[in-house]
C-alpha cells in the first residue's frame, strides 16, 4: 500500500467482477473509499459482504446512476473520482456475420452499454466532480486502436469511448480531468455477450486463454483485472493531476507488434 489515492472517495460501475471488482481492491488498498454500481444481484451481494456500499441497477439508465451517485456522496460525504468498467462483447462478429435484421438492435444494445452508460454516469456525477475538481476514468479497449480485437460494433463502440474522452476532457477542464484506461485480452473476465446476438451466455475465459494472451502480445504476459488496475489507481491520483484526454494501454505491447 502505498496511499496513493488516501481521502479520495470513489464510485466505481460494473464493479461486480473483471477489471470493476479489480479496481475496487486495488482503490481500497491505496486509500480511497469506494461505492459501487453493479446490475447483478449476486455480485452486489458480494460487494456488500466486503464493505463496499452498492446501489444494484443498471448503469445505462439516467435513474440508476443518479441513485448511485447519490448513494455514494450519502455514504463516503462526497465524490471524488468516477470510474465505468461497463462493458458487453460481440465475440468479433464481423459485419458479414450479421444478418441485416439484428443490426438495429445489437447497435443500439452495444451502444447503450458500451457508451451511453459513461454519458449518464459523467452526468449524474459531474456536479460533485466539479465541487471537489475530481476525475474521471472510462473503460476503453485495445479494440478502439487497433484492427483483429472485436467485432464491428465493439470496435465501433469502443472508438466512441475516445471519442467522449477527448470531448469531455475539452469541455470539463480545468474543473475535471477525464482519461481512459485501454485493456488488453484480460484473464479471468466475466464480459458477455449482447443477448441481442444470443451471445449473453458466452464469456472470454477458458483453460488456454494465458497461454494465448500471451501468445500474442510482445511481452508474453497474460493480464489480469489486477494488472489493469494499476492504471486507473495512477490516473485517479494526484500522480496525473497533469494529464487529461489520454488513454492507458496496459495490454502486454500490442501496438509496438510488427
């Protein structure tokens, strides 16, 4: 421990599993007081058994977030740092994968929870992250810089995570600092599916995926939502009170890879 986010207090969503639950810790373990918004009941459960105050919604709705931003200021007394770890896959469904009668609503589900969410959470946050000149940290993906790493609409999806990074880091400062953080392929995740592709069951996990991580990245790590971590502690924290409109790459080298 080594302090680097003592006094700060947090609300970090999707933080149930993966990278969110990850963040949670590493927050915790570096001083901050963290609330959460997590959409899945048995997961919130688990949060609230580790001490971590929960509002249990779904954080591509306007009231939801504002239930957990309030929520949060009531418990913590204030708010500080928004993190969203949100996020839904399409198991790399290319364009010709998809039949011309999904589209609309497999966009508008990847959409929603892939980008729409950060615009509400940002929002409902942004008066108290003004107050307390806080920041903000977005979940983007290796996905969003280069080619092979989704589908069409995560890809999609996930360049318009840049796109609210760069605006919102424009629009907000001096007042607060907006940055993301670009995983890499990530051990032990529990993303899913869009269940508007019947892909809601599926997940990014097996017995070989260390070893193909790592296979196909410069440094040959497989990462985990703990390694990740570190990257949202470092832009949370007075570290960074430099840096605004940037992206983390914490994915073992992908964009040095010949």
């Amino acid at each position: 421990m080594t302090d680097w986010l003592a006094g700060r207090r947090a609300l970090v969503v999707g933080a149930g599993s993966g990278i969110g639950r990850a963040v949670v810790d590493a927050f915790g373990a570096e001083g901050a007081c963290v609330a959460a918004l997590e959409k899945d009941p048995d997961k919130a459960d688990a949060l609230r058994t580790a001490g971590v105050p929960v509002v249990t919604g779904d954080a591509t709705t306007r009231a939801d977030n504002e239930r957990a931003v309030a929520a949060t200021v009531e418990a913590l007394g204030g708010l500080d740092v928004f993190v969203s770890c949100v996020g839904i896959f399409d198991f790399y469904r290319g364009l010709g994968d998809l039949d011309a009668d999904v589209i609309d609503d497999a966009f508008a589900e990847m959409f929603a929870v892939n980008v729409k969410s950060h615009l509400h959470g940002v929002k409902a946050a942004l008066p108290q992250l003004r107050a307390q000149r806080g920041s903000v940290v977005l979940t983007t993906s290796t996905s969003a810089h280069h080619p092979g790493r989704g589908g069409v609409l995560y890809v999609a999806s996930k360049f318009a995570v840049r796109g609210l990074v760069i605006s919102l880091a424009h629009e907000l400062a001096p007042a607060v600092r907006v940055n993301a953080v670009a995983p890499g392929g990530t051990l032990h995740t529990d993303l899913r599916g869009a269940a508007s592709l019947g892909l809601d069951r599926e997940r990014l996990d097996g017995p070989d995926r260390a070893a193909a991580l790592a296979a196909r990245t410069p440094l040959q790590v497989a990462l985990s939502g703990a390694d990740h971590a570190w990257s949202y502690v470092y832009l949370a924290s007075e570290r960074a009170r430099g840096i605004t409109g940037e992206v983390s790459h914490p994915d073992g080298g992908i964009g040095v890879k010949g």
